[in-house]
C-alpha cells in the first residue's frame, strides 16, 4: 500500500497535532474505518491516487475528504452519484469512488442510484449499509430490519413502514452494472472477503470495464447500544439472514470506456449534432453581445460585449418573469448561453417578483444577478430594491406611468423611464407592458437583434396566433419610446 493514500495528519482532528491528529471521527468499533483502510490499500495498490477522486455525501462519511489524499468532492444529501457521473464524463481518466451510507443511497439518493447505475459507467460504488441513520440521531433507515427499533420506530419497524430495501439485489437486476457483490466485515474472513470486492470494482473501473456496487454490512455500535463484539455478533445473526452475502453480479465484458478528452467547441457539437446553424451562429455570439450594426454609436462598459446580467422586477401580475424567459430564449437562439432563475414565492402575491437573466458570449458561471448591469423596474418597490444594486455604467429602466419621481442613485448610473403601463394601456392591453419593457430595452441597449426578439415572440405565440398582433405593437411601442437615443451619458 501506498502509505500516503490517507493523510499524515488529520487537521480536522486537534489541527492535526498529537494522537487526536491520527484519529478519525468514527465511532469504537464503526464499519467505516475498516472500509476506508480497505478502499485506501487498495488504491495504493492499483496506483490511482492521483487520478482518484472520492465522493462523499451527507452521512457519517462527510470529513472522508479529511482522512483520503486523493482528490474530494462534497455531495448534497443522496446526490453523490450525480456528482460522480460529472467527474467521470469531465476527466474520462478519473477512478470516480462514490461513498455512501443507507440513508443516502437507498432513500433520498434512491433515483440517482438507480438511474446512474443503469446507466452503466465506469464508476464504483462503496454502499455502507448499517441498517440505521448513523449521523443524525438513528432514525429508521431503508435498511433497517422488521421489529428493529430505532429513534422513529420505537416499537420496531412495522410492516406499515414497508420492507428493507434489498440494494444489492436490486442494483443487479439492472442492465447497467457489470458487478455487484454483496460483504461484511464481522470477522477477519468477511473482511478479506470485503477487500477483495472493493479491488475488483476498482480494477473494473481502471480497465473501462463498467460500474460496479459493493454492499458492505457494516457495525453501528452506538445506534444499536452494543458493544463492538456485540454489533459484530448482531450484523452475522440478524442482518445475513435478511441480507445474504455473495456475488449478486459478475458479467465478464471487454474494456470498452476509452479515455478521450471532453470537447465544449460549439462547431464540433453542432457538427456531430448534424445541425447547419453557422449563419444563426455567425450573426450571434460571434459578433458580441451589445455590439451589433445600429448600435455602434452608443458607448457601453467593455465588460458588456461579452457578459450582461439583467434583473426584471416587479409585482405579481407585471410580466416580470415572462419578459425574462422570452429575453433569454431569444439569446439561446441567437447563439449565446442564457440562463433565468425566476424568483416566485411570497412575492408573486404582492410586492416584489424578480428573475435574473444572464447572456454570456461563450458560457455562463454564474446565473445569478446580484449586481446587474440592467434592471427593468415594473413598480416603485422593485426600483427601490434594487436600483442600488446596479453597478456604474448600468441601466435603470423603470415604468415611469407608476414612478412619477425618478429615482435617486448612485452617479455613473443611467437612468432611464418609459411609461410602459400607458403605452400598453394605449394598446387596450395593459398586461403587455412587460412586451413594450422589451423593446425599450432593445431599442435602448440593442442588447439583441429585434428581429430575433421577436421571432422569439412568435415562437411562444404559435398556438395564439391571435395575440401576436398586440405584442409586435407592443415590442414597437417600446421602441419607438426609445427611439436612437443612446442610454448612455
């Protein structure tokens, strides 16, 4: 074994220092020491350590990224194998190891298991069922036994609770998975038994081989109010008999996951997609957001050509989230990555609703709008909220029919009102204020073609063709407010 696999020192522990410094958080007698010496032994031996990475959830394994030098991803509760799946499709190289206990495997991660192992990738899963929710206080696990008591089944499990859930028979009924092995670690037979499957679902993933599934029954002294002798003797004579050991899977199959390094050209996806969008790609994302022909005489901050964030706010009723999912869909079809977040909640009964919307020439980090540089303001509370957010060289456009005192801001901001509600009302429509919203802010910034705005419109309308003659005067009206007239000081 590579003695470096586990860190000289746990700094979780004492900062790393004395006795406390070589020990884990586990439990006197806990199953997950034994694992973890077995799964770091055997990736010494494989010699993998540096392409390893090792997943852990929420569960009593969560600090396993302090005891494992090898690459860690923290997982939300039971999303261990989704994240797993990323890693492995990122860096085909990768030995992925997804780490997990019953609670979060077999109950909140239940459909992620299931449908990451059909799927069949080279990835390996460590499941630790100890029949009981070890880190949260022993509540009654998927796993856990008829009549077995726990915090939530004081009476013992029920057949109202339903039956333990059989993974390891269940994960090998699949197609996907090439191996699946259930072990146990009571005594040193079952322990070199566990040892073996562990090395054999990790050689399957280094070979490209497929996925594979150990099911370790493992001791949970505390929960169970045993000794560690006692937890032992309690695993062999209570959970074999419902849980047997053994090969539940082993299908031999030729390496077939090859290592390849992941593409993200746009050229090449839309090629293989068998897709001829160069001339739509052309005129979008390769000429810049916020520079397009008509516009060149209005100066915008440099961060604007190729990233904008946009916030749209207002009241429930206002069109503040659908004005977002047309903005962004308009931008999808023009060639950039957008994405909306829209925030409904409480607000979208009164107050204030916002979406946040991001185009981004080449990709999107981040879908939030914390700090936007445009903010379509429907109603006064949302201009109150949130025009100080927006940072020098932004734009302000509010509905000046319902804000009839401009707002006080910060200087370097532009402000810009559109009385949106009359322009729509002047329509006998006033619900399409949040459409004349978008053609201000088209005419006002060119943010995006207004033909593409509105191919978009009539996209969504396909099915009310009899609306589209309101909007296109609607997404008009707005403009003409605007006119040519720059945004920008």
């Amino acid at each position: 074994m590579s003695a470096n696999v586990f860190y000289d020192h746990f700094e979780r522990h004492a900062h790393g220092q004395g006795l406390k410094g070589h020990s884990t958080h586990y439990c006197a007698g806990c199953g997950h020491g034994i694992a973890h010496r077995d799964l770091a032994e055997v990736i010494g031996e494989l010699g993998v350590q540096d392409r390893t990475v090792l997943i852990s959830p929420v569960g009593c394994s969560v600090f396993a990224h302090y005891y494992f030098d090898v690459a860690n991803s923290q997982a939300a509760h039971g999303r261990a194998p989704a994240v797993a799946l990323g890693h492995k499709l990122a860096n085909r190289d990768a030995v992925v190891i997804s780490y997990q206990g019953d609670g979060d495997l077999a109950a909140i991660g239940l459909a992620e298991t299931i449908s990451i192992a059909q799927l069949g990738l080279p990835i390996t899963v460590i499941f630790i069922n100890n029949a009981i929710y070890g880190m949260t206080g022993g509540q009654l696990a998927p796993t856990s036994l008829m009549g077995q008591k726990t915090a939530t089944s004081p009476a013992g499990r029920l057949p109202s609770m339903g039956q333990p859930l059989h993974m390891a028979e269940l994960i090998a009924r699949l197609d996907g998975p090439v191996y699946v092995e259930r072990v146990a670690l009571f005594d040193a037979k079952q322990r070199v038994r566990a040892r073996r499957a562990i090395a054999k679902a990790l050689r399957l993933q280094v070979e490209g081989r497929g996925y594979a599934f150990i099911e370790v029954l493992a001791e949970c002294p505390t929960h169970l109010k045993m000794t560690p002798e006692q937890a032992e003797a309690w695993v062999r004579d209570q959970m074999l008999p419902v849980f047997p050991l053994g090969v539940k899977k082993d299908v031999v199959v030729e390496p077939w996951f090859h290592s390849t390094t992941p593409g993200y050209d746009p050229g090449k996806i839309l090629a293989l997609a068998g897709a001829d969008l160069t001339a739509e790609v052309e005129t979008g994302a390769r000429h810049g957001l916020a520079g397009r022909t008509g516009a060149a005489d209005i100066p915008r901050p440099a961060s604007w050509r190729k990233d904008i964030s946009l916030k749209l706010a207002g009241s429930g009723g206002d069109g503040a989230q659908t004005a977002a999912l047309l903005l962004t869909r308009a931008a999808v079809a023009e060639g950039y990555d957008a994405t909306h977040i829209p925030s409904y909640g409480p607000e979208s009964r009164g107050g204030t609703s916002y979406a946040d919307v991001h185009i981004a020439e080449t990709e999107v980090l981040d879908p939030a709008a914390p700090a936007p540089q445009i903010l379509i303001a429907f109603n006064a509370p949302s201009l109150t909220k949130f025009a100080s957010s927006v940072p020098a060289g932004g734009l302000i456009l509010y509905d000046s029919t319902v804000v009839t005192t401009p707002p006080s801001v910060l200087a370097d901001r532009r402000v810009l009102g559109v009385p949106l509600t009359e322009l729509a009302a002047a329509l006998d429509r006033p619900m399409v204020k949040n459409v004349v919203a978008l053609g201000a802010l088209q005419a006002a910034t060119d943010i995006l073609p207004a033909g593409r705005i509105l191919d978009t419109l009539r996209h969504v309308l396909k099915d009310k063709v009899a609306l589209l003659p309101l909007n296109e005067a609607a997404f008009a009206a707005g403009r003409r407010a605007v006119g040519l007239v720059p945004a920008w000081a």
